[in-house]
C-alpha cells in the first residue's frame, strides 16, 4: 500500500510540482489549497506525512502546524516547504513542531529524499509500537486509533487509553480507580464514575463498528475485556 501524502499548498504551480513529482515516485497524493480545506481531509484520511506552505490565505501554516500538534493522535511527520528560510523563521518552524523544512525554491529529488526519509522512520517506529489485536479489534496505543476489521474507529484519547489498557490484560477486572489512574494519573480529583461514561461511549462506537459485545461489567468491582463474550455473540448471531 503506498503511503499518503497530504499537500497544503495554495500556489497552483507549487501545488502540481510537487503532485507531478510525488505522484511519480509512488506516493498517493491529497491536495488543500487552504488550511481550512486541509482540515476538512483530516477528517476522512491518515495521511503518513503532511507539507505544508507557511504563507497561505486565512490561517498560516505555522498555526496549522501548532493546530496538529496540539490535538493530533500521533506525532504526523511534518515538513514546511517555504520561502520564509531565514535562520529565524526555521526555528519557529521547528519550535512549532515540523519535522524538516526545506526553502523555496527547491530541488525535487532533494525534498523527495527528504519525504522518503521522513517516511521510513515514522514507520519504523510505529512497527516498533505495540499493536494489541483480537478477534478483528486492533489497538495502536502509541498512535492512538483503533480499527474494527481494518477500519478506523472515531475514538477519543481516553477512549482508545482504556481500550488498550483492558485489551492488554484479556479477562482481568480492573477496578474503576485503577482505570483512573490509567486514564488520569494518580491523585487525580476525577470522579471515578468518569470511567462509566468512558466504557459506555466505547461500547456504543464499537457496537456501531460492528464488533460483537466484549467490554463486560463484573459488579461491585469494575471492568474487563472478554474475548469470550464476543465469541459468544458472534455463535448466537
């Protein structure tokens, strides 16, 4: 499968130069001419890698950088490609969170080696991650998603935190307070009934996914995974 690629860019030339040369070398492309667009994408692709222009209409590309950053599910290789390459623009660049940054005007199998470099380490260390798998539910606690059958499912942190955590240790109860500790931290004020409402929103995105029941109650104590019960609801099924 080849890696996705996603270009913000809003100089049509810029934009199919390095569509042209991207394209050619194996990668699939996504395009936004603006920030706004961009996000829009995020929202139904993963791509492997982002470039990114720093000037472009509406929000720049730094506060796009920061933006990703700050809310992101794993640490997205990013490379500014820009004109703005004064020693003091790259440190803010840097300081915002880009992986690399290369100056226009630039030359084509330079910023390729540079993307396929960027590439191969990032998906070096996410096979270096741990990957819990049963039954179809795979988990990716370092980039934190979740697939049913290969499909992403739309989880939030805590979401995903807790099903890895229960996914682990198939069959053992956690008490809500350790699940706290978990989610949380020790010491944490949050109330332990937090953890319920986590439970019962997994519960719900997992069932809309398609996934058989496994998240079960053991009263008075907490929660656990059963791979069992989903069994049991596929045979019934």
């Amino acid at each position: 499968m080849s890696s996705k690629i996603l270009i913000v860019e809003d100089e049509p030339g810029i934009q199919e130069l390095l569509r042209v040369n991207l394209s050619r070398a194996g990668y699939e492309i996504f395009q936004a001419s603006h920030v706004a667009a961009a996000h829009k994408l995020l929202e139904r692709i993963e791509p492997d890698l982002v470039l990114v222009d720093w000037n472009m209409p509406g929000q720049s590309g730094l506060e796009f950088v920061k933006t990703l950053r700050a809310r992101e599910q794993n640490r997205l290789p990013i490379i500014m490609v820009s004109a703005r390459s004064s020693e003091e623009d790259k440190l803010m660049a840097f300081e915002a969170g880009v992986d690399d940054f290369v100056g226009k005007p630039f030359h084509a199998r330079e910023l390729l080696a540079r993307v396929k470099s960027k590439i191969r380490r990032f998906n070096a260390e996410n096979d270096a991650n741990e990957r819990i798998e049963i039954d179809g539910l795979a988990v990716f606690p370092a980039k934190l998603l979740a697939t049913v059958q290969g499909v992403r499912i739309d989880l939030q942190k805590d979401e995903v935190t807790l099903l890895a955590a229960l996914m682990a240790k198939p069959q053992q109860v956690f008490a809500r307070d350790k699940l706290l500790d978990i989610l949380h931290g020790p010491h944490s004020d949050v109330a332990d009934r937090n953890i319920d409402t986590v439970v019962t929103r997994l519960r719900r995105k997992l069932d809309k996914a398609g996934h058989p029941p496994c998240l079960e109650t053991v009263r008075s104590m907490g929660y656990r995974y059963n791979p069992a019960a989903a069994g049991a609801a596929d045979m019934a099924a």
